[in-house]
C-alpha cells in the first residue's frame, strides 16, 4: 500500500520509494528512507498528510505520498 493510502493514525515502515533519484534525495534529506518508521498524525481531504517520523514531523504532499511505498508496523 501507498502512504496516500493510509489511514490517520497509522503506523508503517517504508519498504520503497517509486520515483527518480531527486525526490529519493529529498526525501533522505529529511529522513525519510526505506526502513523508517512513520505515523500518520493527521491526514484530512485535499490537505497534506502529517508525518511523525524521527522525532519530527513532517508535513507531505499527497503526490509525494502516492510514490512511497509502506507496509504495517506489528
């Protein structure tokens, strides 16, 4: 599933990222990489989501959220 996909308060590992070598860097930027824990504090309609990753939050756009590829924390 999608990080788009989601639902609010959702916690999930990032398994992949689908797209080009410039959102892979921005993303590593500011700490999203394959591997890291995110939950999803707020996601409402039209609105970017709120991320929780890292000891930050982080406010992504639905594009964005669309590529990155997650899979449920047990």
């Amino acid at each position: 599933m999608t990080l788009e996909e989601a639902p609010n308060g959702f916690v999930c590992k990032i398994t992949g990222i689908n797209g080009n070598v410039h959102l892979h860097n921005r993303l590593t930027a500011i700490g999203l990489t394959v591997g890291s824990t995110v939950q999803i504090l707020k996601k409402q309609k039209n609105m970017p989501l709120l991320l929780f990753c890292r000891d930050t939050k982080i406010a992504l756009g639905r594009n964005v959220c669309k590529k990155i590829i997650v899979e449920a924390v047990i």
